[in-house]
C-alpha cells in the first residue's frame, strides 16, 4: 500500500455493471493516503482492484491525497470514475513533509516494523500529522451520507476516524492497518501513544493482518487503556466498544496466475528462459526499504555460493527493488549500501560466462513480474518486518503447478501464518537462508508439487475477495451492534 491506489481505465468504462448487492446498502466509501492516478495505470495492485470492486458494487467514494502538493490549502476536487467517484486533496510542501515523510515515513513506519533505531520523533512530524488527518476529515465530512461505511486505510489515518466523530459523524467507520501492530513495549517509546492509539477507539471495526497483530493490539488496549476484552473479538475502551479482528489480505489468485499467459508475461518468460540457459533462477521483487530484509538476503546469497560450491556458475540471483520514499534519508543509505554489496558479490565470484547477482532498481509491470516468477525455481521473500508481504502470494500464483518453484519465506512477514508449505526461515540467519535455497534446490518435483498445491488451495480459499467481503459484513455486524445499544 505504498504507492497510490491505481484505478485502471478498463475498471473505469464499466460502471453499467456496477450492482449494490454485496454492500447491502449505503455506499462503502474508501479513505486512504494515495488515490490515483485514475487513468491508464496498468501497474494497478490486487489491492486497488478490490477496493475498486467494493466501490462499483456500492458506487461508492475514494477520498485521499491527489499526490500533489500546493502551497495553498485548495478545495477538494471531485471526478467521476465511471460508476463510483473519486474525491482528492493536494496538501501544502509543509503538510507533505510533516505528515507524510515525517511522522508516517520516518515514525510509525519504522516504529511499527521494530526499528526503534531507525525512528525519528519529531513534535512538528506528529503535529503534521494530527492537522492532515483533521483535514482529510473536513474534506471528506461534507461528502459523506448518513449510510455510508467509511473505510479507512492504514498507518497514515490512524486518527481520521476520531476527527470524523469530533464533528459529528455517526457513520459506520472501519479501519485497517496494512502494517504490523508491533508490541506494547515497542509503541511505549512514541510519545504521546496514548492519544494517538485511542483515536482508533472511534472506528466500529478494527482490522489487523494477523492474529498475533490482533493480540499485541489487545495486549496494549488491556495494559494502557484500561481496556476490557470480551470473547476475544471485542474491546471495551473509555465507553467505547470496538470491534478488533484479523482480516488476513490476499490476492486475485485465479487471476494472477492468468498474467503469466499474457504478452509481457510470455515475453518476460521467454527472456528469462534464453539469458539463464538451464541455470536456476532465486527471484527477489521489492520495494527497497529497510524493512525487507535486502543487505541480509544478499549476505545469504553470498553465504550460499561460498558453502556450496556446486551453485557457482549454475545459480543466478535476480533482485528487483525499485526505490521508494526518496524524500526520507534512511532509504538513500540503504540504495548506496546495496549498491556496494551488489558489485561486491559480482566482483568476488562472477566469472567472464556467469553473472551471479541481477540487481535492477526499475518496476516492471505485474505482468512482466508474473512471467519472471514462473521462470524462477526459488522465490526468496524475507523481510524482517512485513504486515503480509504479497510477493510471495504472488510468487505462488504464477508457479507451474506440474514443475512449481518453492517459495522460501520469512518466519516475519504476515504471510508466514497462513503459508506454513513454504520453507520458512528466519532472515536474520543467512547460513539457514542459504541453506533453505539450497534445500529448495534439491527438493524433489513430488515434495514441490505437494507443497505448492497446499500453498495455492490456501490463495483461493483466501483471497482478496474474500478478505474485502469478510471485513465489509464484520463492519455491517459491529455497526449494526452499536447503533442498536
Ligand atoms: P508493501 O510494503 O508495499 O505494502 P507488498 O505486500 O510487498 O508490500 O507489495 C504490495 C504490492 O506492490 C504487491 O502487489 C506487489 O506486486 C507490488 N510490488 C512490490 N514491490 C514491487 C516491485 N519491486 N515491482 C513491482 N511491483 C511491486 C503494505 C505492507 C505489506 C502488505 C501490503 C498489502 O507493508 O505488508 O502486504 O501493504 O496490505
């Protein structure tokens, strides 16, 4: 949920489709940082698709930042996206740097993914950020229905939700949280944690990625806020019941796995095929951020052509990590580090005929991506700090489920819960990462087979249309609850 939500043009020409049936009722209406670019983006997540689907069905409202910045507040535009509307703000250079790059990106960013070292408090940052998320609000407040259901996303609006009832909403508000929930002991260094984790406490609906999120939630609700749990699922704060879930996110399964199929899929494929000329393939796509695990993936690597010699000249490592976030200074160190740890291992072992490490810092589309993973025999995903991480969901969709890959998986990203088929490692251990590529290396097609038909039963019974029809309905529930108390 890092770049904007992309809206594709296909999704924006068929609003005659567009029912209210899943909704049962009033029109969901979206919130989150980035909205846009509404048109032509091909590069359009599984994410942005099914918000786009709940807004159709309920032809519905996306309210977020335009991605613009002016140095006057400005009003709010409002366009018409076929059979749902979209609604944006620019904010001002001030507001852009404070809420965004500050407190969002340099404070709860890295807080919540345990990097206390790497967190930067900052009285302005938070005050940025309480003055964004009241705007968000004052922009929205006007547009909003007496039915509507506000859906609010991630770290960025924590307290949007509590600005919206200060003026009067009494709307049926949830909320999710893309990233993790870190422990109590790691949000007690933000000050002022009080205020802004009550704020969550006027959402009707909590939703978290995993269940050990949900507990730690509890576990600082009970322990801070004098917070009552009931039955595991609800919480009592200062007169308020709320609704806390995990709502683990997943991906178009069926319908990832058809990319591999398409033009840049074949072609991406194809390439891949010809340039590796029977070698294997280790795939790694990321955003480049600290959290992902990226300096210690490359020590594994290099651990692994150091230990087992009989990788050099038959393995091939390819990374692909576009950089994001380059208004914040961490993320520029890590590009320069990586560089360096890049050449190095190309400087160490590669010889005239054999590149041992790709490393290309460009995006390439979900479909290009798709064909590059299904010419991959391992997938390495190991951050050591990820909400879900959908790389490696998506790793698996785009597998041959005759000869699949295998997918090697850190014990820290959210998708572990639900993965356990994959080979799970921990990413801090590069002697167990290494030797878990090549365990994968090895394993025989039966093991493969077995392990991703589990895998991929798992993406079907679970994926995002489910996840997105489960938290509308929990909301429906909570809501429905607290207006008949
Ligand atoms: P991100 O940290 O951005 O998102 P991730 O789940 O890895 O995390 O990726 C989200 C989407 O971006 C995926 O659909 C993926 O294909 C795409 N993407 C990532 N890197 C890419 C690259 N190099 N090139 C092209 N596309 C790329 C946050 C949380 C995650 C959580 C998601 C969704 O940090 O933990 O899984 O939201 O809730």
């Amino acid at each position: 949920m890092d770049s904007g939500m992309m809206i594709t043009s296909k999704q924006d020409d068929d609003g005659d489709e567009a029912q209210t049936g899943m909704s049962g009722g009033g029109r969901i209406v979206a919130v989150s940082n980035r909205v846009g670019p509404i048109r032509g983006a091909a590069r359009a997540g599984g994410l942005a698709v099914a918000l786009i689907e709940a807004l159709r069905q309920s032809r519905g409202l996306w309210f977020g930042w335009s991605g613009k910045t002016a140095v006057s507040e400005g009003s709010t535009q409002v366009e018409s996206a076929g059979s749902f509307e979209v609604a944006t703000i620019d904010l001002t250079p001030s507001e852009h740097e404070d809420y965004y790059n500050g407190f969002a990106n340099r404070c709860l960013w890295p807080l919540f993914h345990y990097r206390i070292d790497l967190t930067t408090y900052d009285r302005h940052f938070y005050e940025g950020y309480q003055r964004v998320n009241v705007r968000f609000a004052r922009a929205l407040q006007p547009l909003l229905r007496e039915d509507d259901r506000v859906w609010v996303h991630d770290y960025h609006l924590i307290s949007c939700g509590q600005s919206l009832r200060d003026m009067g909403c009494k709307q049926s508000m949830g909320f999710f949280l893309h990233i993790p929930f870190p422990s109590r002991e790691v949000v007690l260094t933000l000050p002022h944690h009080e205020k802004l984790i009550q704020s969550l406490f006027a959402y009707d609906l909590i939703g978290f990625q995993t269940e050990r999120d949900r507990e730690r939630f509890f576990d600082y609700a009970v322990n801070e806020l004098e917070g009552v749990e009931q039955r595991g699922d609800t919480l009592y704060v200062h007169g308020r019941k709320v609704r806390v879930e995990a709502f683990p996110i997943g991906i178009d399964a069926a319908g990832y796995a058809d990319f591999v199929y398409s033009e840049d899929g074949q072609r991406q494929w194809m390439r891949a095929r010809n340039a590796l000329r029977g070698r294997t393939q280790v795939i790694g796509v990321d955003r480049m951020d600290y959290t992902k695990g990226l300096p210690e993936r490359l020590a594994a690597f290099e651990r692994l052509l150091a230990d087992y010699p009989d990788t050099r000249g038959r393995v091939e490592y390819l990374q692909i990590a576009p950089p994001t976030r380059e208004g914040v200074p961490e993320y520029a160190e890590l590009k320069q580090r990586l560089e360096l740890a890049a050449s190095q291992i190309n400087g160490r072992y590669g010889e005239v005929d054999w590149t041992p490490l790709r490393y290309l810092n460009r995006t390439l589309s979900r479909r290009a991506l798709a064909g590059l993973y299904r010419a991959s025999r391992i997938g390495l995903v190991t951050p050591l700090r990820d909400g879900m991480n959908l790389i490696a969901k998506e790793y698996v969709a785009a597998q041959d489920p005759q000869d699949p890959g295998v997918l090697v998986l850190s014990r820290f990203a959210g998708a572990a819960a639900q993965m356990k088929a994959a080979l799970i490692v921990n990413p801090y251990d590069t002697v167990g990462v290494a030797e878990a590529m090549q365990t994968a290396r090895y394993m025989g097609l039966e093991e493969r087979r077995q392990r991703h038909a589990e895998l991929m039963q798992g993406l079907l019974d679970e994926d995002i249309s489910h996840w997105r029809e489960d938290f509308v309905r929990e909301l429906r529930l909570a809501t429905d609850k607290r207006k008949a108390a």
